[in-house]
C-alpha cells in the first residue's frame, strides 16, 4: 500500500511539471501590440464616440490575434450604461480605414485592465487602428486614460454605441496621444495567407478626350481588403499591363490620357498581409476625340430672336432628334446650354438652310457621339456650335469655316 501510495504521487508530481511546463509555453507563445501601459491624463468624451489610436508592428510583430485589452477608468456610469467594445482597424494614413475585426459588449470593470477575444492577424511593418466605444450617460463617464509622453496619435468621432463602420471615413478630430489598449497575439505561424476574392464588374467609361473613369465591385476578404492594384495598357488586345494607381476605394478616375486612343485595363485587391487576388476580368475604352480648334468665327451667331424663320427650342437630346426629324427648310434649332449625346445619327432629309445653335452663340452646347459627323457630313447643315465643342468628329470644322 505504501509502495502504490509513492506511485500515486510521482505519478501527480509529473502531471503538475508538465501542466507547469505547458503553462510556461502558453505564457511564452503570446505577445502584445499597442500601448501596455496605464495613462496618467484622464481623457473626456469616449461615450458613444469610436476612438482609435495608431500604432505600427515592427519586423519581427506578426502572428494571430488573441484578444484586445483596454484599460478603462472611473467614474463609471451605472448599468446597463457600463458596456464597452473594441476593434481593429486597416490604416488610411490620416486614419482608420476598413474594420477588420470587433468585439462583442462586455461588462467593464472599473480601473482595471478588460479584455475580450477577437480574432484576425498582424502582419510586420503595417499600420493598425486600435479603437474603443462605450455607452457611458456623459463625457465623464467610462474613458480610457491617456499617455503624458505624446508620443502618438489619436481619431475619433461620433457613433452610437453597439455598431462599427466598415470603413471608418474622415474623424472629427485628433492628438498627439496614446491610449492604454493592446492586442495579445501569437507569434510567428498562423500568418493569413487566404487571398481576397477578385474584383468583378469592372466597368470604364469615357468622359472625355482625356479622362476614363473606372469603377469595380468590391472584392472581399477573411481579414480585410486593403486596397486595389489597377494596371493598364493601350488597345483593345494589349498584354502589356502596368500598374497606374493603388486605390482603397472600388473605383478610378484616370486621367492625362491621349484623345481618341483605347484603353485596357484590370484590377486585383489586396490585403494587410500582402496577398494578392485574382486578376479581374480585362475591359477597355476609347477617349473622346481632341476638340479641333476654333476658327476664330465660331462665335459669331447673330444674337436671338431671330426674324423670318421658325425657332424650334429643344432642351434634351430626344427633342434635338424629334426638331431635327421635322425640320423645315429655314429653321432655327436652339439648344439649351448642356451636353447631348447623341443615341442616333441626325438626318436632315434634304431640307436647306437649317441652322443648330446654342442659345448664346456657341460655348455653353456639347455634342457627343459619332452621328454628328454624319449629320453636318451630308447636309449643307449651319453649324452655329463653336467647333472646340464637337468632341466626336471634325467635319464640323470645314461647314463653320466655308
């Protein structure tokens, strides 16, 4: 019995030195981010308001988040106004950007240190925003206290306790100063290395003899997106993408580019750990044609109204078809001051002397689509819009001049 008795307790002696020992390496296997330390500047306001403060990994911080801590100090305001919840945020630069992760609500206890699990990942040498939120009946009531050094940054602004934006948007202000909150991770494996999903719906669309403008469905991801590589290359069948812009947002305008020349391009997100998406699917456009120049004449349409002819005023591009349709031989189509594109080609059907205008001459009236050239290409047509304003083709340019 004495012997089995020895046994029992060498045998509960190993168990507790290898509980110990798995202890010590739980312990060991964890470390923090963010700001450890406990503020001694009481700061006001935090009720129903996102306060995030920046910090940045170094390049050795990466691993897979455990938990976010924060400290929080009285006077605390009585329940159920005595909750609080956190999250983490990708950097913009001047702030926060997309939510990666939050917290559910929590109870806090006062003067102490209150910690809630999260999950997500750290990578090295990448801005994060650590953000706290409460529903505290007044300034005073449920803050976070604040570092005397400083020696970082601070955003916030105002939002209802309990929800998070997914992208932060501009803050109503900011400091110089740290708050006592911190993330607990694991270090090194468990780094993300799930891509996001490609971009869809890639659309371009030409506004000018100089400018697409692009727009995407955003791509997703299991921690978040951080942004879009948008590459870009001439014709309709080039291959040879580079890249032109890193946009956060799912949309781009391109600009300086060469009048009347076909666009290709592509997108790809990408997120804080550096993983890339797929390519999108490839789309082009063409840039309008370069306004040919003025003839110096182009403004010299007599002043209204006119005497001995009918007036015909049109607003809107189905009116300018519907004028130009029943159209008499002598008449004064007025254009209201505005762009037109044009949806099909205008026929005069061989009646004469018929003249297009804008109301005050020339300036203020834009035609757009390649049916203007048919129409003054075949019709002894009077162009009283100025030529720099016929952005689809220059024959107007010949009929103004003659």
């Amino acid at each position: 019995m004495y012997t089995t008795s020895l046994k029992t307790i060498a045998r509960v002696m190993s168990l507790l030195i290898v509980s110990m020992w798995l202890a010590q390496r739980v312990q060991a296997a964890t470390a923090t981010f963010g700001y450890t330390g406990i503020g001694s500047v009481p700061d006001t306001g935090d009720a129903n308001s996102i306060n995030a403060w920046k910090f940045t990994t170094s390049s050795t911080q990466s691993g897979t988040i455990l938990s976010m801590s924060v400290y929080i100090s009285g006077p605390m305001s009585a329940a159920p106004y005595n909750q609080f919840q956190v999250a983490l945020y990708t950097d913009a630069g001047t702030g926060p950007g997309s939510l990666i992760v939050s917290s559910a609500s929590r109870t806090i206890t006062p003067n102490a240190w209150n910690t809630v699990a999260v999950s997500g990942t750290l990578v090295p040498n990448t801005s994060y925003w650590l953000a706290y939120n409460t529903n505290g009946r007044g300034a005073a009531y449920n803050n976070v206290p604040l570092d005397a050094s400083g020696s970082g940054t601070v955003v916030w602004e105002a939002r209802t306790f309990g929800s998070w934006p997914t992208t932060f948007g501009a803050s109503r202000g900011s400091s110089n100063q740290r708050g006592s909150i911190y993330v607990t991770y694991s270090p090194g494996g468990g780094g993300d290395t799930t891509p996001p999903t490609a971009p869809t719906n890639l659309q371009a669309s030409a506004v000018s003899s100089s400018q697409i403008n692009l727009s995407w469905s955003a791509s997703t991801d299991n921690v978040a997106v951080t942004g879009y590589q948008l590459e870009r290359c001439q014709g309709a069948s080039c291959t040879n993408f580079a890249q032109v812009a890193t946009p956060t947002a799912p949309s781009f305008n391109d600009t300086g580019l060469a009048a009347n020349t076909t666009y290709s391009y592509r997108a790809r997100a990408t997120d804080a750990a550096g993983n890339l998406s797929n390519y999108s699917s490839v789309t082009s456009a063409t840039t309008l044609n370069t306004p040919p120049p003025t003839s110096g004449s182009a403004c010299s349409a007599p002043p209204l109204p006119l005497t001995g002819t009918r007036i015909v005023n049109v607003s809107i591009e189905s009116q300018l078809q519907s004028a130009v349709a029943n159209a008499q031989t002598g008449d004064t189509i007025v254009l209201a001051d505005g762009t037109y594109y044009l949806t099909s080609t205008l026929y005069l059907n061989g009646k004469n002397n018929v003249t297009i205008r804008g109301n005050a001459g020339c300036d203020g009236v834009i035609l757009v689509g390649n049916a203007v050239s048919t129409c003054l290409q075949r019709q002894a047509i009077e162009c009283r819009i100025a030529v720099h304003q016929i952005q689809s083709h220059r024959s107007c340019e010949r009929y103004w001049r003659r």
